[in-house]
C-alpha cells in the first residue's frame, strides 16, 4: 500500500510538472568550456533570445568583448552575472569538476519550481551534486558522448559535435521534463538520445573516459592513436577495472561493454583531443580525482584491485604537479 501511494505520489508530481511546463524557452548555460560552447552555439543559431551564458568579473568582460567563436562563426550569446539571473526552463552544467561547487552558486538564481537541470560534466557524481543544492526533482542525468570538441580561448572547433544522451532517474521515456528537453534539443539540432538505462549508460560513459581520457593524457595521443591495439590495450585494463567496480554498485557492466568504446573513438577526428589531453598540453589541473582517483576509492570500498588505475592516477598527478610548479616558476 506505500508502494502504492508512493507511486501515485510520484505519478501527481510529474502530471503537476507537465501543467506547469509544455515546452522550453529559456536555457541558462553555466560554463561555456569546449562543449558548453557548442550547446550555447546550437541554441543560439535557434533563437538568440532562449538562452543566456551566465558569467562575472574577467570571463564575463571577456564574453561581451569578444563573443565565442565556434567553427570560425562568431556569434555574441547574452551574458548575465549570477546576481541578475531569472529563473530559468533548462539549466545546463558545463564546467570543470573543481568548479562545481562555485557554479552551483553562480547559477543559483537560475533555478526556479518548474527549472530542469543537466549536467554536461564528466564523471558520475555531479548529478548527486546538483540535486543536493537545488532538488532531486529537478536533476535529469546526462552525459555527452561521440564529441571531438577543442577549446582554444574563446574559439572551439569541432568535427562532431557529439550526442547528448539522458535519462529520468526512473527510466521512464514519457516523465515530461524529458519530453520537452528532447523536444528543444530536436529544434535546436543537437543530437540527442533517451537512455533506456540512463545509470547504467552513464557507467558506460564513465567507463570510456577512465580508459581513453586518461592515457590519451598520459601518452599526449590523440583520437586517432587509439587505432593501435597498444594504445588500445592500456585504455582495456584501465576500462576492465570500472567493470569490476561496477558489479560491486549494482550496475554490472560486462567486458564485451569496454568493446563499444573504440567504434565510437574511431568515428572521432583524428587529430582531435580527449578534454584531458587538453588541459596537459595547457597547464590546466586535470579532472583525474574523478576517473583514476574515484576507481582507484572503489576498489578499496570493495575490496577489488585496481593497480592500472593506480599508476595512471600516480602518473597523471605527477602531471599536474609539473604543471603548477612551472606556473609558479619553479620547473623550468
């Protein structure tokens, strides 16, 4: 009988949601990185008035001075610091993960009762994240995947923009919020997917950049190095050990699952460079807390070994060690 009410509850919600929301007009974008770009340019071309890049002090001086640039086109999105945000229809999250937590309050003012929020981050815990500052029942978890997007400045490039795959936390295809987010990303031209397992998926994903991400980083290889079985061969045994963890979280990703990744990479530029691969070859700190460092945490949790993920959490560290002390000009 709770089960019951519960779902009934739940059923209310969804068709109070719906009452309140038929389509999406506005879209703040919070983070305007290699894909934020992309997304921010999409709906722009669609309809310069749905969405505002929001943005304060230097990056927003920036933004209004020289606009973004996407495969040379260069376009001039609204801009708006936190404190003059609106409620919003759709908030998109596409920042790095060590700035999430500053993006949560920049972004803030943006969410409103009928506000459904994405995330465009990698790893699997920003959504847990989100819907701890602005509700569970907001939070649709999303992942980006088949993208060969590079930032250089204001300037972004790419040769596919890649696929926006999503989900309701319940699966359900029909949970309205997935509706109109599908409908605006078809009229705005960003290809898009509804998972029919979105965790799942999202472990998949997760999975992907543990593998290639992290030793693109580390051998500085781009897309097109992963044609060769012993570039392949690492991104495997780094791969393989997110399957074993997985087991132990009641996702259950199989080996023949690690096989789907290496179409998809070989579908990209060749040329083109994995986000982590990026931020090495800038001197930017890299998000490997969330791929080696997070496999590297469940194997202790479950007791599971994890000795690749290890070395290139150690390797790619050593990396960002590098990096920070020639910023502070102590490493030639």
């Amino acid at each position: 009988m709770l089960r019951f009410r519960a779902g009934c509850a739940a059923r209310a919600a969804l068709r109070g949601y719906d009452a309140r929301m038929r389509s999406i007009e506005s879209v703040v974008v919070c983070g305007v990185g290699a894909v934020g770009a992309a997304a921010v340019e999409r709906l722009h071309a669609m309809d310069p008035a749905c969405v505002t890049v929001v943005a304060d002090g230097a990056r927003r001086e920036r933004l209004e001075r020289e606009g973004l640039t996407v495969n040379g086109r260069r376009f001039s999105p609204r801009v708006a610091a936190p404190s003059a945000l609106t409620p919003a229809d759709l908030l998109l999250v596409g920042v790095k993960h060590g700035d999430l937590t500053a993006a949560v309050e920049d972004a803030r003012r943006a969410v409103g009762p009928r506000t459904v929020v994405m995330s465009l981050l990698n790893g699997i815990s920003s959504e847990a994240t989100l819907a701890e500052a602005y509700g569970a029942d907001k939070v649709l978890p999303a992942f980006l995947v088949g993208n060969d997007v590079v930032r250089e400045g204001t300037h972004v490039r790419y040769q596919n923009i890649g696929r926006l795959v999503f989900g309701a936390p319940s699966n359900d295809p029909a949970d309205p919020r997935v509706l109109t987010v599908k409908h605006l990303l078809d009229r705005a031209g960003i290809p898009c997917q509804v998972a029919a397992d979105i965790r799942r998926e999202q472990w998949w994903k997760f999975m992907l950049n543990v593998g290639v991400n992290q030793v693109s980083a580390l051998l500085r290889a781009p897309y097109g190095a992963f044609m060769l079985e012993e570039v392949r061969a690492l991104a495997r045994r780094a791969a393989l050990e997110v399957v074993a963890v997985s087991r132990h979280e009641g996702v259950g990703l199989v080996a023949e699952d690690v096989e789907r990744i290496f179409p998809v990479i070989a579908g990209l530029a060749p040329a083109g460079k994995t986000s982590m691969l990026q931020d090495v070859e800038a001197g930017r700190k890299t998000e490997v807390e969330i791929f080696a460092g997070a496999v590297v945490e469940l194997g202790r949790r479950h007791a599971v070994a994890t000795p690749t993920n290890a070395f290139l959490g150690q390797a790619i560290a050593a990396l960002d060690a590098i990096a920070a002390a020639r910023g502070a000009g102590g490493v030639a």
